[in-house]
C-alpha cells in the first residue's frame, strides 16, 4: 500500500494532494468507515475504473478512501458472472419486459428507419437483456451499498464495545 508521503510525491497526485491526501480522508473512524464500504460497493459494479470511481466519491462524502478502494475487489473475474447473473434476474422481476414483449409492437408505431433500429434493437433479445442487466445492477448496487453501510456500522460498534468490555475486565483484574 502506497504511504500518504510517496502519494504526494506522485506527479499526478500532486495537483490534487490537498484534496486527496487530508487526513480525515485516511483515517478509520466510526463514520467514514462504514461510508467507505457503502461506497466501494456502489462503485463496485461500474464496469470500468472501479478504484479511481470510488476513490472519487469517498472525496465529498468525506468517506475512508482505502476502505472504499479496497472494497470495491469485491466484484473480480471469479464473481463478477455471478453478479451479472443475479443482475439479469433482478432486473427481469422488476422490469417483466419479456412477458410484455413480444414481436414488434412498438415498431409498428414509429416510421422513422432510425427510431425503428433502435427500437427493434430496444425491444429485441439483446436489448432485454441489457435493459433488465443495467436495472438489476443499479438495483443491486444501492442495496448492497446500504447493507454494507449497516453492517461495517454495526461491525464498528461492537469491536468497539468488545474492546471497552476488554478494557473494564483488565481495570476490573488489575484492583
């Protein structure tokens, strides 16, 4: 992992290392924690540039940027399928365009060659599919970034309860 110094040092970083680079930003606390997971999930589904998405977000948010970069390596070769499968399922139930579409309904009101591609293309097999994957992705994409904010949030108290109840027991032994 890159130290905040050499980051600094870094010719394209350098413009922004103000911004970038504050403390608040690197440090792990009850609030920006659970902000960096919420981020980093959200990110996690953008198709390209992941890492520098979430890093960006976790700017105004005020967000752990390491948490939310790191967060984001949950979606890799071995579940990203999974993912766009489970996408593909979500969007179907909540769209249910394929049990609406059949043939070419809407062509047969647009004149248009143009308008007509593209909404045979809209309406055909293909189009389905990537209308019902892009729903079910951002659908999955807000959900698990709400639970994921949940559950580093209540993940944050109790490893903090556990280490005050730590903390009494030893004051407790120690008298």
């Amino acid at each position: 992992m890159p130290t905040r110094e050499g980051m600094a040092e870094n010719k394209y970083i350098k413009p922004f290392a103000g911004r970038v680079l504050r403390s608040e930003l690197w440090r792990f606390n009850r609030r920006s924690v659970p902000r960096g997971v919420a981020l980093g999930m959200l990110a996690a589904v953008f198709p390209v540039a992941q890492t520098i998405v979430a890093a960006v977000l976790a700017l105004p948010v005020r967000a752990n940027v390491p948490v939310a970069v790191l967060t984001t390596f949950i979606t890799n070769p071995l579940t990203t399928p999974f993912l766009l499968a489970a996408a593909y399922k979500v969007g179907q139930w909540i769209l249910r365009v394929d049990r609406f579409t059949y043939g070419r309904p809407i062509n047969a009101v647009a004149n248009s060659d143009h308008v007509e591609t593209w909404m045979e293309w809209l309406t055909g097999n293909a189009g389905i599919i990537a209308m019902n994957t892009g729903v079910g992705l951002v659908v999955i994409a807000i959900i698990s970034a709400a639970v994921g904010y949940l559950v580093a949030s209540f993940g944050w108290r109790w490893w903090i309860a556990r280490k005050w109840r730590s903390r009494i027991r030893k004051r407790i032994a120690d008298s």
